[in-house]
C-alpha cells in the first residue's frame, strides 16, 4: 500500500491533547513545547513528535532533562518540546562541547541534543568527534536531510555523491557518514532510521535514553522545501528497497522525474 504526502503530514502535527496521564501523573501536554514555526511537512517535526511521546510513555520528569542545540532548522526544535526542561541554544557546531560540559556538571540529568547534518557533519565536526570519544552522556539526534535547510539549501557533508542539489550543482565528493564514525570513535550506541518511520525512531529514543553514554541516532529528515526531488537521496522522493541503512538504501533512477518537485511517494510504497 502506498503512503502519500497527506499521511506523511499527519506525521508531523503535533499529537492530539488527550488527558491520558503516565506513571508521574503526566499528560503528553506537558512534554510539549512552543508551536513549531518549520515548515509544514519538514521532517523534524515529525522528530519532535517522536521525541514528546518517547518522553511521555516513559515517564521522565522534565526538569531532569537538559535540551542542547547549535543552529539550523533542527537545532531550532529543541523549543518545540519539554518547555519545563533545561535548555541551551549554543552556536553552529558547537553543541557537542556544550552537551560534554552538562554531562560533566551533573550526571543525574538526561542530556539531549538535537543538530543537524550541517551542525555535526560539517563545521561541528571536530566537536562531535571528541564528544563521542569522551562518552559524554547524552542522546544526541542528528536530523539529517543532506542539506543546509536554514540557509537555503546549500549541500552539507552529508550529501551523498551523485546528489543532485535543488541549485543544479552535483556533488562529486564522498559524504561523512556519521554512524560510521561514531563507530569508529567507539561510541556505544549507534542507529539510523527516518522520520517518517515515528514507530522505530520512539523505540530508538526510548533505547538510546536508558543507555549510559553517548548514543548517537542519524535520523534522515527530509527537508521538504530545499531537498525533495529526484536526484536527492534525503527526500521523500527517494525509494528505499528495505531500512534505511548506508549499505540497502538506493535512489530510484528508473522513472522519469516527475513534472513538479513535489512527491507523491515515501518509502514503502511501490
Ligand atoms: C559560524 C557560523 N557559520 C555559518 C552560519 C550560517 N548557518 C546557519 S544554520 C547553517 C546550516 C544549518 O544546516 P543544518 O545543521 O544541516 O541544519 P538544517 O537547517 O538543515 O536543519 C549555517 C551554515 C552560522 N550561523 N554560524
Ligand atoms: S527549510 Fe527545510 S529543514 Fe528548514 S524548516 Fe523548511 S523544510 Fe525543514
Ligand atoms: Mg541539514
């Protein structure tokens, strides 16, 4: 059965308000955070959704947990949920050195870091690299849509070879992948998934706050106004043959591109 935009957005509203309480007396309204000003459809939104209900079925007290951001699209998002929680807005790239010094400062908070493609894998790498080899203790998002979504569009380290931009320009070097060096760095706890999928991304969430240490979650987000048309391998146009790792991800170059950039297919459909 195909899925269309019209179920993807759904995806991306905030929950509906219910008075359902969790194991603290809690209602998924009070995980909830400012109104999201994203556009509408943006892969992080559906993120943020992920993350209120993660929170809310678990039960964590919100004033245990620290929100940490740098700058862009996604680290705006960290205003869009737990608005009783702590929170640092930092600079572009920077939010890994910020996560390290919280995660020293007090171990009993719940550290999350919510950044972009751009943020980690471009100007916050050296940053990233060294949070996760210290394994500051901290989930940190990363959501990845291959491009700079806040300033318009320009390719990030995260755009695969053979991309081609919304701009025309193609991309001819080999992008970072950051689950690999995650790895690599010995981080203990590594995952990537997709926005849409809100189902497997709540487990990973839930997974990745029990653990101890970094974890780190590559979440593919498709940015729907600067990188969703054929020739992206981040959008809602791209046909995945299974989940979405490095390894069974394809780009479909079988049909012909559509007339407008707007998709009518998300992964799973035909
Ligand atoms: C030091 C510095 N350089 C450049 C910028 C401009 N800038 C703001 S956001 C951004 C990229 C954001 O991309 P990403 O982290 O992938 O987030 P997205 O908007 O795609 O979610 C850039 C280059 C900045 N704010 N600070
Ligand atoms: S520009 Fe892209 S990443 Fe930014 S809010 Fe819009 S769709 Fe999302
Ligand atoms: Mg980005």
């Amino acid at each position: 059965m195909s899925t269309t935009v019209a179920d993807v957005s759904k995806e991306t509203k905030a929950p509906a308000a219910s008075s359902k309480t969790n194991r603290i007396g809690l209602t998924m309204q009070d995980y909830r955070g400012a109104e999201s000003t994203l556009c509408a459809g943006c892969g992080h939104d559906a993120i943020t959704n992920s993350i209120i209900k993660a929170f809310f079925e678990l039960g964590v007290d919100p004033h245990m947990v620290a929100k940490l951001s740098g700058i862009g699209c996604s680290s705006k998002t960290t205003n869009y949920f737990l608005n009783q929680s702590h929170g640092f807005n930092s600079l572009h790239g920077r939010m890994a050195t910020i996560a390290t010094g919280s995660s020293l400062a007090n171990r009993k908070l719940i550290n999350i870091g919510v950044s972009g493609d751009g943020d980690t894998a471009s100007i916050g790498l050296g940053n990233f690299s060294h949070m996760v080899r210290r394994n500051a203790h901290i989930v940190y998002i990363v959501e990845n849509n291959g491009c700079y979504g806040l300033t318009k569009g320009q390719a990030s380290a995260t755009a695969d070879r053979g991309t081609r931009m919304k701009s025309g320009q193609t991309i001819e070097s080999a992008p970072v992948d950051l689950c690999s060096l995650a790895i690599q760095m010995g981080c203990g706890f590594v995952a990537r998934s997709f926005s849409g999928d809100t189902q497997q991304v709540r487990t990973l969430l839930k997974a990745a706050i029990a653990h101890r240490g970094t974890a780190v979650l590559d979440i593919v987000s498709p940015c729907v106004t600067f990188n969703n048309h054929e020739g992206s391998t981040k959008s809602r146009c791209t046909k995945w043959t299974s989940f979405p790792t490095t390894k069974t991800f394809r780009s479909s170059t079988k049909k012909a591109p559509p007339k407008s950039s707007r998709c009518t297919t998300v992964p799973g459909s035909p």
